[in-house]
C-alpha cells in the first residue's frame, strides 16, 4: 500500500474516530444535564406542592412550633421542630461515632495496612454500604435496641442513640472510602521528608498527613453526614417515632424522613396534612443540598490547595 492509498484510509478512520469521541462527549454531558434537571424538578415539585402548606399555616409556625399533631381535636398543629431537632440529634450522634471510627479506619488501610490486608479490609468495609437498610433496622430492634435497654434500665431500646448507632453502620462506608482516598492522595514526598526529619509514622500521620488531607476528610465526613441525615428505614424502625421534642439520646424521637414515611401514604389528598408533608420534605431537601454543597466546596479546595 502506498502513501496516497494509506492517506486515504486514515482519513475517513480518523473521522470516524473524532465523531465517536465527540459522541461519548455529547452522551455524557447530557447525562450530566439530565442530572441538574432532575435535581431542579424535585425541588420545582417540592416547593410547589409544599408552598400550598401555607395557604392555611402561618409559616412561623410550621418552622418554630414543636407541635406536631395533625388530627388534634383542638385543631390541627403542624411545627416541625421537634422533627427537626430529633434529625439533627440523630445525625450528629450518628457522627460522634463515624468520625473518629471512620478516619480511624481510614488512616489504617493508608498508613499501615499490609496490602493483603487492605485489599480484603476495604472492600468490607464498602460492602456495609450493601446491607439493606430494613435489615439494619431489624438488628436495631432485636440486638441494639435490647442492649441500649438493659445498659441503661429503660424500658425498651427504640432511642435516638439506638438511632445514632445504627446510622455509624450505614455512614461509614462513605467516610472510609473517601477519607482513605484523600490520605492517599498525599505526595508520598511530605511521609519521606517528615520521616528524614525524625518523625515517626504516627507522628508523619497527625502532624503531616492528615493536615495535608484535611479538606478531603471532611468533604467524606460531610458526605457521610448527608447519607445519614436522608436514611428513611433504619430510622423509623429504630428510633420508636414519638413526635415529641427529643429529651436526649435515650428518649424516642422521629425525625423528617420517618414522619413523611409514615404519614404520606394515608393522608388524603390535596389536604394541609399533604400539602405540610411536602413542606417538610422541602425543608429536609433544602438542608441535605447545602450538606452536599458544603462538601463539594471542601472538595474543590482540596483540588486547589494540591
């Protein structure tokens, strides 16, 4: 074959090969499109069906009353604080063990793990991400929930702390996964030259390592906060469901995600009890996006700090 022949070959090949390349670009950017436009949508119906809440309550109301109580003789109430404050009990309970657990885990399968080690310790740790969540709950009810009970001399173990310990289960995966990421991504140059320096690998690690990782670790550790905060089926399993405002940890809550499970597929519709289920759902939408936002934003400074 010639040159004359070849350079007629590769042309259309070449052609060929940019249209297809352009065509994986085009896919994905409209994937990506598609994303936003799903996100705008649930937010549009969101607040269309939740606005309408408030045709009837006053919305100083629904955001400061801990009243919640729908079906009073008295007159419906709807205030989600106590909802509120039990989601926001729950998740930070859920946290106070998945930091130090979850950096904890992290900084083994970066730091010190064998690599057999860490090829069969990671993977396990992910899989806690596949457990379905009615099946954590169940253990909630019949090994946490009893252990919580006669631990402390209650009379049942369906707590904010039953709820905060199985919500570790379900967040740590994300903040292993991650956080081990952001370690790792560490120039393995700042290890060698802490060590020249004299620093031991502990030392390496808190004072070099983890400093260097920081916006890594806690984009994971607010990521891991947003999947805690939207678990739905543990929650209303574990946590016993008293619409109340949460006494502590040991008391029974019910947070935004339980309520509108229970309550949104017996309400009529086109009611204020509908439309108020929407307004909550709103407000637990509003308070995830900017969780998620506040990690996106610790991300890019990560990629930019590097």
């Amino acid at each position: 074959m010639n040159e004359t022949t070849a350079l007629a070959v590769s042309g259309p090949a070449r052609r060929r090969s940019r249209f297809g390349e352009r065509f994986i670009e085009w896919t994905l950017a409209a994937c990506g499109y598609a994303s936003i436009l799903v996100l705008a949508g649930i937010f549009a119906l969101l607040l269309w069906q939740g606005a309408k809440a408030f045709r009837e309550i006053p919305l100083w109301e629904f955001l400061t009353s801990a009243r919640w109580d729908p079906t009073s003789p008295e007159g419906a109430r709807y205030g989600i604080l106590s909802m509120v404050a039990s989601t926001v009990l729950v998740t930070l309970g859920a946290m106070a063990f998945t930091v130090p657990l979850g950096l904890g885990v992290a900084a083994y399968l970066s730091e010190f793990a064998p690599a057999r080690v860490r090829e069969v310790l990671k993977p396990a740790v992910e899989m806690l991400a596949s457990i379905p969540s009615v099946v954590v709950g169940f253990i909630g009810i019949v090994v946490v929930g009893p252990a919580i009970a006669k631990l402390f001399g209650l009379p049942h173990g369906l707590t904010a702390l039953n709820g905060a310990v199985l919500l570790t289960v379900m967040a740590l995966p994300t903040a292993v996964s991650l956080a081990e990421d952001a370690l790792r991504a560490v120039p393995r140059d700042y290890r060698l030259a802490s060590l020249a320096l004299g620093a031991n690998p502990w030392e390496t690690l808190v004072k070099v390592t983890i400093p260097s990782a920081a916006p890594g670790i806690l984009a994971a550790m607010m990521l891991a906060m947003g999947r805690a905060i939207g678990e739905t089926m543990t929650v209303l399993m574990a946590c016993g469901n008293a619409p109340a405002f949460p006494g502590g940890f040991l008391s029974p809550v019910r947070t935004m995600t339980a309520t509108i499970a229970i309550e949104l597929g017996e309400v009529p519709h086109g009611t204020a009890h509908y439309f108020a289920l929407f307004a909550v759902g709103l407000v637990l939408f509003v308070i995830s996006f900017a969780v998620n936002w506040v990690a996106d934003a610790f991300i890019r400074r990560g990629r930019r700090a590097g």
